[in-house]
C-alpha cells in the first residue's frame, strides 16, 4: 500500500456521516469545474436539458425522482468520456408567481392596480432575487451534476429573445392568430388557462331537468349549470331521434327570457344521454360552442370576466353560484323543474394555482394552429427522429398529437413575456421581432396580454443552447440526447418542445430519445395530497438518511413507465446499504486491500478470487446493457445484490479465510483481488449514490475524484476470469454453509458459539479445499479425540450428499430454547391470522395495488413455512 493510500485510509471515518460530508463534497466538484461543459471539446456531445422547475416551487419527490434518473445518465457519460452537459434553470411560472407576489400585496393592503404594471412587475423581479429559486439550493442538496455556468430563467433576455423571434416567425407563417373561442377561464385569477392548469375533481352538485315549450312541443334539457340557460340560443337532437324529429327547424321560448331559440339536429347529440336532448350555450360551453359554429348561432354572453351574471335583470349582478339556485327557484315557481337529482357527482374543473372553479368563458385570444405542427411532431417519433421509451407510451403521444387542437397561447397576466403585437389607428397592427422598434405616434399600444408559460418552456431544448443565435453551444449540443420527465405532461410540455422545435430547425429534432417514468405514491400506491396527509417530502429524508439513500430507494423503484409506491422503510433500507458498503471498504483497507497492485493472473488466485471476478464481469455487463436500455430499477437491483450478497456477504467473509489463513501469497493476491473489485463496483455505483462512492474510491485508490473516473467498461471485465468450476464450487459451499447456518439457528446455538463437527460425504469431497472456510464461516472445529456427534445433517450438493455430524453436548438450554420457540411460533401464527384476514376481505383486495397484495401474500407463505419449521424444531427437543 502507498503513502497516499495509507494516509487516506487513516483519515476515513468510522461510519458514514452524510450531513457532515455531502455539502462540502458537492462544492469541491464545482469548485473543479467537473460539471461544466466544453462547447469546443471533440468528444462526443451527450446532453440534458433540465425540465425547469417554478421559480416559486419547493423540491418535491416527483423532481426527486426525475432529478436522481437525469443524474445517473449524466454522470455515467461523463464517465464514458463523453462530453456531458446537464443544464440547469427555472420557468418563470407566470400564473404561479404572480399570485404569490399578488398576495403579498393584499397584505400590504394593495392590490398590482394600485402599483400600475411596471411596478408590479419590478415587484415581482424584486420577489425572484430574494426568494425565487429555493430548488435549486435542494439540486445541490441532492446532488444534481448540472453546469451551474449555464443556468438559464425563461424570461432572462436571452430566452425573451428567443420567444419573440419564435412568435413573430410563427405569426408571419399563419400559425398565429387572434379569435373569439372557448378556453378555460380563471374568476379568481382572471387569466385563460391551458389544460394542464386545470385540475379535475368529482364535485357535489344538482342536475335539473328543465322544460322548454309547453304541450306536444315541449322538449326537456338537462344541466348542473342551471344559471348557463339564460345564454341558451339553442336546442339540439340527434338528427335520427323518432321523438324529436317532427322539432328540428321550429322554435321554442326559453323560459325565463321570452326569447325564441331554434330546435337544430347535431349528430355531436347523444340520443341515449339523458332526455337525447341538449340546451346549446355557444359562449359557455365548448362543445357548444362548436355546434353554434356548425349551425350559425349567435354567441351570447352573460357572465363578466368575474363570474358576475350580466344578463337578464332579476339576476344581474350576481355571482354565478348564487345564480344558480336562483335561476332554478324561478324555474321552479313556473312549473319548469321536470326533475332534480342532487347530490349529482360529476366532474368540475379548477384552476390549479386557487382551487376556484374554472369557468368555459368565450373570449378574444391568441392562438397557435397546431395541425401541420403536431403532425410534423408525430412523424419525428414515427421515422426514428425521436424514440420513446418504454415503446408502449407511444401510443399515447400519437393519440395527443394526432388529434392535438389550437392551443391559446395569451394569458391575462402581467407577468410573462407580452405578446410582441402593437396596434395602432385605423385598426392597424404589428408584430415585432426583437431588433425592432415599436411604432410611435398616437393611438399605438402594445397588447396587454403575456403568452402562456407554455410557449417559453417548449422553446427550451433550443432557446437555453441560444437559438436563435448560432452559438457553439446550439452547434454542439443540439439535438439534446435525452428528455427524462413524468409521463403525465407528456401531452402538454413534451409535444410543445417537439413542435417548436422541429418547426424552428427545419425538421432536426430537439431530443434523440424521450424517457417517460412514472409518477411517486405512497406505500400503499395512492396518490399523494396535502389532503390525505400522505405527501412525502424528500428533503425530510435526505436529512435524515443522506441524498445517497434518498437517490437508491428512488432508483430502485423507477420501471419506464410505470408508478412506485415508496414508503420511509425502503429509504432506511437504502442507507443500511450504505452503511455496508463503507464498512466492506474500510474492512478492506484495514486489510491492505489496494489498486496498485495489478490483479494476477487466473491460474495464481483462488476459487474464491475467480468466482468474484467472474461474478464482477457479469454484474458490469448486465448493469451496462440496462442503463442503455433506461432500466434504471433493474440496474439498481443489480449492484444491491451483487454488492450485498456477492461482495459484502460471501467474498468478504471468504477473504476474511485467506487474509487470516493463507500464506503471503495469497494474502497479497486477495488485496489485490478485493481492492479491483471495490474499485469496480464504487465507479458502477457512483450515478446512483455519488457521495459515499466518492468519499470511499478517493480512500482506496487516491485518484482525484470519481466524477472523472472512467467508467468500467465491458473489456475491464477480463473474461479470463470467468471459471464455471469455481462457481460451481462457491455456490456449493454458499449451499452449505447457508444450510449449516439454519440448521445450528434451529437448534437455538448462539452466533458465536463453536461446535465441534465432522464434514463428509462425496458432496463434500469436492470441495474440500475450502474445509477451512466453511468451517470458519459457520463456527465449526475439528473433532477431537471422543467426538460422539449428537446431531447430524445431509445438504444435497452438485456432487452429491455432503454430511454434517455435530455434538451439541450441553450446547442448549432445553427449557430456555423451548420457551423461545414458542414465543415465535406465537408470532408467527398471530402474522397468519392476520395475512389471511386481509387476503380473505373482499374489499381491501378491490383496492389495493397488486404489489401490495403480493407482499401480504408473501408474508403468509413465510409464516406458514416459520410454523413448519417451529413446530418440527419444537418435536425434536427433550421434554423438560
């Protein structure tokens, strides 16, 4: 062992202190400038854009889990010697941002009318500077390898630039417009909403029939928005419904108004919903707003952009939800009510920044035609431009783009970026890129509106590597490599990236691959909310088990595609691996174990040695072959196992054998061995938990810092090593010792105690050449003189029966084990009672996730085994 090595071993703690380590390992990285990215280097370009999180936003365990997948690709390419950039920023989060500062000012006793728009939004600048951001301190907690030299805000100049220039290129090809449609409309926040700002919940509410018309031409409608009815400019049925043909083309009086509305056919109609007939209010509902569009019906009016009713006078000035009962009471007092259902669940859309209901409001907006942009986005996946992973998702993002509708890119905010169109006298107007001066002169205005969140985000694959510029950053790193997000903004982020970009590059893709995971749940698979109590905040397990821990258990559980259930266990778990892996690597440094020394050739070391190092190659091949295949849970089983049961389990106890009980040779040869393997197995981990790797590979190899190691590489996993004999081998003495193990657990002998025993059998035979270790691992001496075996055993190896004969003469306490068996068979049929109590109710296995019930299955087979193996144990001792 070197100097270095020495001294590094000296200075490795007892254990593992992940709040005393992390910050100051973290900050040496960047200090070094590992993570920052050369634009001008020739190695191969492999980059990440950051999905930017709000500015007003917190980390919570779904950035967790997308953060830690981002991390492990970035840190294994660079590893790889490629050119890694993982860069970093923040969305302004217009609605998000604005509402929190808006805030603020209500408490001040103001409101942004009484600062005006220039001061409310240097406000709002003011409130980014001294708290916007929080999450990017948590990134670092977390350990996230981003180029912090390139972070990026989506309203900083650079990326406004890029916006403007996006939206004027698009406006002079005609896919930006200005027209009166639906969208999705906030009374609180007084803005449109896009899709994904609406959140859906099974509301309480009433559903009332009402009748129009009297006698034979009366026809009955039903709605939960009574108060929408005073907009009514028609009544619809399916063209083919016997019942109401003889209605189609005459008119009826909407009650209430004395208006006279139209019957018209509409196969949007469905004749075996309700009554088959359907009130038509083109200015609050989209779906009617369509059937006005097909059938030339006036469009009416008759909320404010609060929610306030400004039609017809005896409900004028009132709130739509006051309204509504209202309405109906008049309804009622006429003798229109045909029917009430209440309580009536059905499905209500919010705004999910204030929780208030969103109201369908028609409304003058920006537009973006979407139809030659998301078909262009649907052919990159469908040519290979683009592949998604898991493959299955695919049809999810063909059934959003190909049947994507225009988007509404305006917002009735003050903060975002405003919409680059002036309009002046004589109904003039002017979209203006970014090197150009508005018009001056009298009358002219810019549109109050900001453009939709959206709009800057789906510019960022391009706008944060400088385009429209042609930087070196755009030429060596676009199209990025890989997007890693949540399948559920798959619609909504994703596809506005592909459009973008593919529109602004002339077809050349943003992103090579697309990685879609699931979404976090509790322990019982559930879906988190402030409500149930069940949100799980990672920063409360990093600071309680370390971001390694925290990094593992989220890994673990991350299948393409598919949603993980995690529970506080698991991360416990994940540090008690930790934990192991740095008491084998002191244990081997302790032992000499280092890198210095090459690993000798197969024909010089033990089984023991050959059996690691073939094991070794195997784990680098599988762990490789699934993190290209964005396996990340499969990977991360992987290197627990091998690292837990492999290593730390049985190969270090075996050169526990050879560092105690071999000759020089073979002790300097087993350092050599341990030493490689550690070496290997720390640079595999590192992308999954970078910190401890990082602490323990410097100890053992004083190289400068795992960040920059290279990555184990499938001809590092010399298949020389590879020997099926001495695997064959090992794994009959894992046989045996596990079953000799069991065995001396059954007849109640304490871990330590020695027993005498004779080892025989042609089973045994052939490995005999590991008597010593075996008897070592399971605490067995040579027979002596007189050795009278009290018990024996069998254990079926490979080659035959290996036999076991003991004396455990006055090695138990009859009456102290028997009083312990029956404390565990007690136990263990209490956990019976209770797996079968829970598999036998009928409605806890109609809701539970199918993992859950598998794990509860699990555990009655174990009890069920435990009874066995107590009952019998139980029947061999001696009466007392």
């Amino acid at each position: 062992m070197t100097e270095n090595h020495a001294q590094q071993q000296t200075e490795l703690p007892g254990a593992w202190n992940p709040a005393e380590e992390e910050a100051d390992l973290y900050q040496r990285w960047v200090d070094a400038g590992y993570f920052t990215a050369d634009a001008g280097s020739e190695k191969p370009p492999f980059t990440i854009v950051l999905p930017p999180p709000n500015v007003t936003g917190s980390l919570h365990v779904g950035h967790a889990l997308d953060h830690t997948l981002m991390d492990v690709m970035t840190r294994r390419r660079r590893m790889q010697g490629y050119e890694a950039l993982w860069l970093p920023g923040m969305d302004h989060a217009g609605i998000a941002t604005q509402n929190v500062v808006e805030r603020e000012l209500a408490g001040e006793g103001k409101s942004r009318h009484d600062l005006g728009r220039e001061k409310f939004v240097e406000r709002v600048w003011d409130w980014k500077a001294e708290y916007g951001g929080r999450i990017l301190d948590q990134m670092r907690r977390l350990g996230d390898s981003v180029d912090w030299s390139r972070e990026r805000f989506t309203m900083d100049e650079a990326r406004s630039r890029a916006v403007q220039t996006m939206f004027k290129k698009l406006y002079e090809d005609g896919l930006i417009y200005r027209a009166e449609r639906i969208i999705n409309w906030c009374p609180r926040c007084l803005t449109a909403l896009s899709d994904i700002e609406v959140d859906h919940s099974e509301d309480e509410g009433e559903l009332v029939s009402i009748r129009y018309g009297d006698g034979q031409d009366a026809i009955v409608v039903a709605t939960t928005r009574a108060e929408t009815m005073l907009g009514d400019t028609a009544v619809a049925v399916h063209p083919d419904d016997e019942r109401y043909r003889h209605l189609i083309g005459t008119e009826v009086e909407l009650p209430l108004t004395g208006r006279m509305i139209p019957i018209v056919a509409d196969e949007h109609v469905d004749p075996e919903f309700g009554t088959g007939a359907v009130k038509v209010t083109p200015a609050h509902d989209p779906n009617d707003f369509e059937i006005g569009r097909r059938h030339d019906l006036p469009a009416l009016s008759i909320m404010d952009e609060h929610a306030v009713i400004t039609a017809h006078g005896p409900f004028q000035g009132q709130g739509r939800f006051e309204a509504r009962p209202a309405v109906v009471a008049a309804l009622r007092e006429q003798g229109r009510i045909v029917a009430e259902k209440r309580p009536y669940l059905h499905s209500v859309g919010h705004c999910s920044r204030c929780d208030t209901v969103v109201e369908p409001r028609l409304s003058l907006q920006w537009w973006v035609k979407v139809e030659p942009l998301a078909r262009a986005a649907g052919d990159a996946v469908r040519d290979g431009r683009t592949t998604i992973h898991p493959p299955e998702l695919a049809k999810r993002y063909f059934d959003w783009v190909d049947n994507m509708h225009d988007w509404t890119i305006s917002r009735q905010l003050w903060w975002g970026h405003r919409i680059p169109v002036w309009y002046g006298p004589d109904d003039k107007s002017v979209c203006l890129g970014p090197d150009e001066e508005p018009p001056t002169g009298e009358g002219w205005y810019q549109d109050p509106d900001v453009l939709d969140t959206w709009f800057s985000s789906g510019l960022w694959p391009l706008s944060t590597l400088g385009w429209p510029e042609r930087t070196a950053d755009l030429a060596k790193f676009y199209p990025t490599s890989v997007l890693c997000t949540a399948y559920d903004i798959l619609f909504f982020w994703v596809a506005r990236m592909m459009m973008f970009g593919l529109y602004a590059t002339d077809g050349v893709q943003p992103f090579d691959n697309l990685y879609l995971h699931g979404l976090v749940r509790d322990a019982n698979g559930k879906k988190m909310s402030k409500s149930k109590g069940n949100v799980i905040d990672p920063l409360d397990w990093m600071n309680s088990y370390g971001a390694d821990a925290t990094r593992f258990t989220l890994a673990r559980g991350a299948n393409p595609g598919g949603d993980m259930a995690m529970a506080e266990e698991w991360v416990s778990g994940s540090r008690n691996f930790c934990t192991k892996l740095w008491n084998a690597t002191k244990f081997a440094l302790m032992n000499g174990a280092n890198v210095a020394t090459p690993v000798p050739p197969a024909e010089q070391l033990t089984e023991a040695d050959r059996w690691i190092l073939g094991m070794l190659g195997s784990v680098v091949s599988e762990v490789d072959g699934l993190l290209e295949e964005y396996q990340f849970a499969k990977a991360t089983e992987a290197l627990y196992h091998f690292t837990w049961d492999e290593l730390c389990d049985w190969y270090l106890e075996l050169a526990k054998v050879q560092f105690y009980q071999g000759d020089e040779r073979t002790v300097a040869n087993t350092r050599a061995v341990l030493g490689h393997v550690l070496d290997v197995v720390l640079r595999l981990l590192h992308p999954l938990i970078p910190f401890v790797t990082e602490k323990l590979w410097t100890a053992l190899t004083g190289g400068e810092s795992l960040v920059i190691a290279e990555w184990p590489a499938l001809s590092n996993a010399d298949g020389a090593y590879a020997d099926p004999v001495a695997d064959g081998r090992i794994a009959d003495v894992q046989k045996l010792v596990t079953e000799v193990r069991r065995f001396r657990a059954d007849q109640g002998l304490k871990p330590g105690q020695k027993v005498a025993a004779r080892l025989s059998g042609g089973g045994f035979e052939e490995i005999s050449g590991h008597d010593g270790a075996v008897r070592s691992l399971v605490r067995l001496t040579d027979p002596e003189d007189g050795f009278a075996p009290s018990a024996s055993l069998e254990v079926p190896l490979s080659a035959g029966m290996a036999k076991i004969e003991l004396d455990l003469s006055g090695t138990v306490d009859v009456v102290a084990e028997r009083k312990r068996l029956e404390k565990d068979l007690a136990a263990a049929r209490k956990e019976l009672q209770q797996t079968e109590g829970k598999l036998g109710n009928e409605a806890f296995l109609a809701k539970a996730p199918a993992a859950v019930v598998d794990k509860i299955k699990l555990r009655k087979e174990t009890a069920l085994a435990d009874i066995t193996r107590i009952t019998s144990r139980l029947s061999t001792l001696p009466a007392s």
